[in-house]
C-alpha cells in the first residue's frame, strides 16, 4: 500500500492556530474556564522576586515567613496577579486586542503557598462599543483564580479595547 498516493486523495482543511476572541465573541456573561492549570514553584516565586526587585522576607525567608501569621513563605502576589491574567490570553485577547486599558480592582481573599496549583476562569462582566473607535469595543473582564482547596485566590476586573470582527 503506497502511503503517499492515499495522502494525496485525502481533502485537506487548514486552519489558523489559536487565537482570542473578537468584540462580538465576548457577549455579557461568558465564562471562560481555562484548561491550562498552574503549579507555584519555590524557583517561580523566587526569580519573580528577584525580576521585580521585591526582597520582602515574607515570600523569600523560610525562617521569617514561619514567624507569621501564615506559618510559611506566601507567593508574591504580583506573580499571582500575572498568572490570572497571562493564562487568560489564549482564549480570550490573543490577536484580537488593541490594548489593556486599565484595573478596576484587584482583591487576593486567600494566600497562594510554593506548591498550590491554580485554576483559572474569566468572565465577561461589561462590554461596549467604543465611542471613539468603531472598529473596537471596550470590555471588562473578570479573572478569577482558585487554589486546589478551591478557595478564590484572586479576582481582577480589567479593562480591554478589542477589536471586532474584520468584514
């Protein structure tokens, strides 16, 4: 059996790799539940710390943190904050936005600890035409992440002007 001539008799479809969603595809109340999960490493939170500067004991100082109230070293929350929103890309702004425009509010009701795994969820809380630029809408997003205990670890409300279907 020759391989070669039955792939030339297969049709073949081509399709663009993954991307974000346009303005149209982000109706009010859409909820994204990201499949991509996270495990917080030492190595993670460390070269965070040392990327932003950040020399707090409370994420860096076994000894100092045990001293605390949380009994351990706590993950930067900046790293958390980054991750809500990074993992979040690929199925929401990857290609289809013009621009971040801002934070509404950023809350962390929980602690991440070195060796949580976050799962991650975004909703569409608003959304807009822009009154300025018809090619683009302005939405509001809701990232959420939970820790495997299942407690919310971060919600971030952020503003995105997107771009809306080419015609």
């Amino acid at each position: 059996m020759d391989e070669n001539a039955d792939r030339e008799n297969v049709s073949r479809e081509l399709v663009d790799g993954a991307s974000g969603r346009w303005f149209e595809d982000l109706p009010v109340g859409l909820v994204v539940r990201h499949a991509l999960t996270r495990t917080i490493t030492e190595a993670d939170n460390l070269q965070f710390c040392l990327m932003t500067h950040n020399p707090q004991p409370l994420h860096l100082d076994a000894e100092f943190a045990a001293g605390t109230e949380f009994g351990e070293r706590l993950v930067n929350s900046l790293l958390t904050l980054g991750l809500v929103v990074g993992v979040s890309v690929g199925d929401t702004t990857l290609g289809t936005t013009v621009a971040n425009l801002g934070f509404e509010e950023t809350t962390f009701p929980a602690p991440v600890f070195i060796g949580d795994t976050l799962r991650f969820e975004t909703e569409v809380v608003a959304a807009r035409a822009s009154g300025s630029r018809p090619e683009a809408g302005i939405v509001t997003f809701e990232h959420r992440a939970h820790n495997s205990r299942d407690q919310l670890v971060c919600r971030a409300r952020r503003n995105a002007l997107m771009r809306r279907r080419p015609i």
